[in-house]
C-alpha cells in the first residue's frame, strides 16, 4: 500500500500536504482508509469557512457499506472543499493523493503540524 | 478460534479478494469492489463461494411428514426435482431460520440454512425429529457455487452433462453420481438471491476448485468475475430479499416480514400455526416495508424511522445505497397503519448523521412499476 513520504499522517488515517508559506494544508483520506471503507458513494462537508479545534468534524464519507466521520486533523478554517467530489466520489477509491483531496484548511497554529505522524509511523498504525 | 475455510479460500486469496470473518467462516467481502461486482450480476454473470452455507439431509418414510411439520409452507406442492423458500418457526411464530427445501424424492429432502445458524438449526431440527427419519449435516462435505446474471445460464450450460435451458425458476436437476467432474452428489439448482436469473450449484467439496475453474473458463467470454459477500448483501437488498439475522430473527415473524406468502395455515400444522393464526386474525403489529431515500442519506441497520410528525414509528433493519438507482434504500418494520406501510408513503429516517426523507416502495428496488 502506498503512503507517500512528504505527507503527514493521522491516526484516523488522514493525510497532510503542508505548504510552510501560506500555513495550509490540503487534507484528504489515506489509501488504507479509502480500502478498508470501499466503494464511496458521497463526501459531504458541513463546516466551510468555518473556525475548527483539532478533531472536531468537518464532514463524513459515506460508502455502500459504511460511514466514516471525518475530524480535523489540526486547528483551522476549512478553506475550500474539492467540488470534483460532489460528482465523483470515487476519485476518493481512485486517486487518494491526488485528485481525491478532500479539503484545504488555513492553519490556526501551525505548530501543531509537529504533533502529526511522519510516514513511517503511520505506516505501523495501518499495520503494513 | 480461527475461523473456518470453504474450499475455495486459496482462489479467494490469489484472486486478491478481501477478506472478512462471517458466519465463523473465513469470506471473500469483495475482490474488485462492491458496485463493480453488483453491476456484473445485473448486466452479465458473477460467481459466488457460498460454500459456507448449510446442508441436511432428511430421509425416511416420515420425511414429508417431518418437513411439513418443520416448515410453514407447503412441502404437499413439491414433486421431485421442485424446490420452495420457506421459513422454520419456534412455537411462538418466531423465525429460527429461512431455507430451501428440495425434495429429492418421496422420502428424502434437503434443506439447505444459513451458515450462521447451522449449528442451532440441526440442534433444533433433531429436537423435532420424533419419528426417527434420518437427519444427516452434510454442510462440511457439500460445496456450493452461485452462477448469477444474465448470462448464468450459458455459462453453465457449457459445462453441465445435461441440458438446463428449459430449467423453470425453484427447480433442480440431480445429477447422475460421477456425471459432473466426478461428483457423488451434485445438484443444478435455479435459485438465487440476487434477483438474477441464475443457479447454484451444489457440488463435492473436494470437487468445488475444479468446477470453479471450469466455470471461470466457461464463462470467460461473458465477463465473468468473482463476486463477494459485499455486493451479494446490495444485490439481495435491491430485489428486497430478507437477510437472516437483520430482517428476520426469532423475535420476528414471518407474517410481519411480509412472508404470508410462504406462511400456509392450512398446509397440515408446523410448529408455530396456532400463534400465527392468531396473528394473522388480529393483524400483525408492525410490517417490513422496504423505502427508497428522496434525498442524500443511506438507511443503515439500527437506524430510527419517524413519521412526517417525527414520532418513531419503526426501526431499519437492512440498509444501503443501489448501485442501480444511485440511492439508499432499505428495509424497516414500522408500526402497522397504511399511511405507513402503503407504497408512496413518505417518511423520515434518523441515521448515526443525519436526518433524510424516504419514500416507501415494494420491491425489487431495481426494476420500474
């Protein structure tokens, strides 16, 4: 399973892209977590424009089977959602990384990114 | 405890399916993925390891007797070759299982039960058995493969020793012993649970990977694909069958689940008559409805269903989203009045997130009217 190197990681398996100069991050949904829910059928997010606390819900990823909330992996504002997903949740299964991003958050406090997992650990949580 | 293999696991792993435990048995949950492996079933033809379902034998001179008395419907309808879906009861109309029962001959049956109730029902079916028939569990030796889909029946038609075209649905060929790829016992069965034509095939188990792979052959030119328990549970609920354990248990009964059709008072006296008499008389308290979403959300077991004035008038038993329709659907039992349980009747469901509109509607889910 593939868990990019320059992204941090949660253990709600949630992946980070930080971007230092502007102090945001684009957050989406590992390719363990996209495996393990499956087929998605639709993403909603419920907290745009809002002002979040680290693990506060912003939204929930429903599949064919299962329903997973989804937390905020730091403080911040929910910037922008990816609108590709509102037809096409499956680039969620497809395309984790890239095209399946789900959110870009503005950071509250950046010094929370140092509290996020590094691949590594992340991959001993996903158990690969 | 580790769990139990069927004898195709080591094709479920090298086809790279995943994995799950089920029923104490170690199951393929998917292999390409749940909408993938749905759309295959409605448009050209799945294969299915349903090896881990059970099978007992029932022979004797009273086995008609036995069943009928076992089973609410009428096993008096069934000649050789015929088979029905049918409910077993507890005394007090609870359902203990949902079957199919074969008849072989005048004085052998097979019933045919959910994995997960094996072990209770052969206790249960014993426990009935007063005449002395012969009650064999020959789940363990017996290995079941589903062939669903449009193209089913040529796809087994190239590898069966006899003709199957003229096959009518809830009928059976036995084949001869050591007529197909050296089976002892082997049945070709039109039935399924998928709203599909299609059938199962009952085989030797140590015979099932041969046959596997003669199917997967046989069907190669039909889009064939493996097809897990995942999209058999979709498939299952968009055609609006029962799921065991969900939508009926033995604190249901089949009158509420809307199995009347198979609940025949007058078939002779099955255990469980007298108190569905009565319930039929009275009318049943609450009824299985099946409902499709009106807007985004997707019914999920345990889920509150409400009516237009929010008042909880019932609970979702089985829920997800069509892969035909792009919408939740689900089954629920609501509280007995027909501004509830007629088809078209708007209510609410209250799921883990949020609250959503359904509308309900008489299945299959899938088909228009």
């Amino acid at each position: 399973m593939e868990f990019p190197s320059d992204l941090y990681y949660t253990q709600d398996h949630e992946w980070l892209r930080y971007d230092q100069e502007t102090e945001t991050c684009m957050v989406g949904i590992t390719e363990f977590a996209q495996s393990e829910l499956g087929d998605i059928v639709f993403v909603e997010i419920d907290e745009l424009d809002n002002d979040l606390a680290k693990d506060d819900p912003f939204g929930t990823v429903e599949a064919v089977k299962t329903v997973a909330e989804l937390f905020m992996p730091v403080s911040g504002t929910v910037q922008e959602m990816n609108e590709s997903l509102e037809d096409s949740p499956e680039l969620l299964n497809n395309d984790p990384y890239g095209e399946g991003w789900i959110i870009m958050i503005k950071l509250s406090d950046p010094s929370e990114i140092s509290q996020l997992l590094s691949v590594d650990e992340y991959a001993a949580v996903a158990g690969s | 405890m580790s769990n139990q293999q069927t004898p195709l696991h080591s094709k479920h792993v090298a086809l790279g399916a995943k994995m799950m435990p089920f029923a104490g048995f170690d199951m393929p949950v998917q292999y390409t993925g749940i909408i993938d492996e749905h759309m295959t079933v409605r448009e050209q033809v799945g294969a299915f390891d349903v090896s881990h379902m059970g099978e007992v034998l029932v022979t004797g001179p009273g086995a008609f007797e036995y069943v009928q008395r076992l089973v609410t419907n009428d096993a008096a309808k069934l000649v050789d070759g015929k088979a029905m879906y049918t409910v077993m009861c507890l005394a007090n109309g609870g359902i203990v299982d949902d079957l199919l029962v074969y008849r072989l001959s005048e004085n052998r049956y097979m019933l045919v039960i959910n994995a997960s109730n094996i072990n209770p029902d052969f206790e249960w079916m014993m426990k009935q058995n007063t005449t002395g028939e012969s009650l064999e569990n020959i789940s363990d030796e017996v290995g079941l493969i589903a062939i669903q889909g449009p193209r089913a029946f040529e796809t087994v038609s190239k590898i069966s020793p006899v003709p199957i075209d003229d096959l009518k649905y809830y009928h059976f060929i036995e084949l001869e012993p050591g007529s197909f790829f050296g089976c002892e016992r082997a049945i070709l069965s039109h039935t399924g649970y998928t709203g599909e034509a299609g059938l199962e095939i009952y085989c030797d188990a140590s015979r099932t990977v041969e046959i596997w792979d003669a199917l997967f052959e046989a069907g190669k030119a039909f889009g064939i694909k493996p097809v897990g328990l995942g999209a058999r549970d979709t498939l299952r609920l968009e055609s609006g069958f029962c799921l065991y354990g969900s939508d009926i248990t033995t604190e249901t009964n089949p009158l509420e689940a809307g199995l009347g059709w198979l609940t025949k008072l007058d078939q002779g006296g099955f255990i469980g008559r007298e108190v569905l008499a009565r319930i039929k008389e009275a009318g049943p308290e609450r009824k299985l409805v099946g409902f499709v979403s009106q807007e985004r959300g997707i019914p999920r077991h345990g889920d509150t269903i409400l009516n237009s004035d929010g008042e909880e008038i019932g609970q979702v038993t089985s829920g997800t989203q069509s892969p035909i329709l792009h919408a939740g659907i689900g089954l629920g039992y609501v509280t007995n009045q027909s501004e509830y349980t007629a088809p078209g009747s708007e209510l609410n469901v209250q799921s883990r997130i949020r609250s959503f509109k359904v509308q309900v509607k008489r299945p299959p889910f899938h088909k228009e009217g």
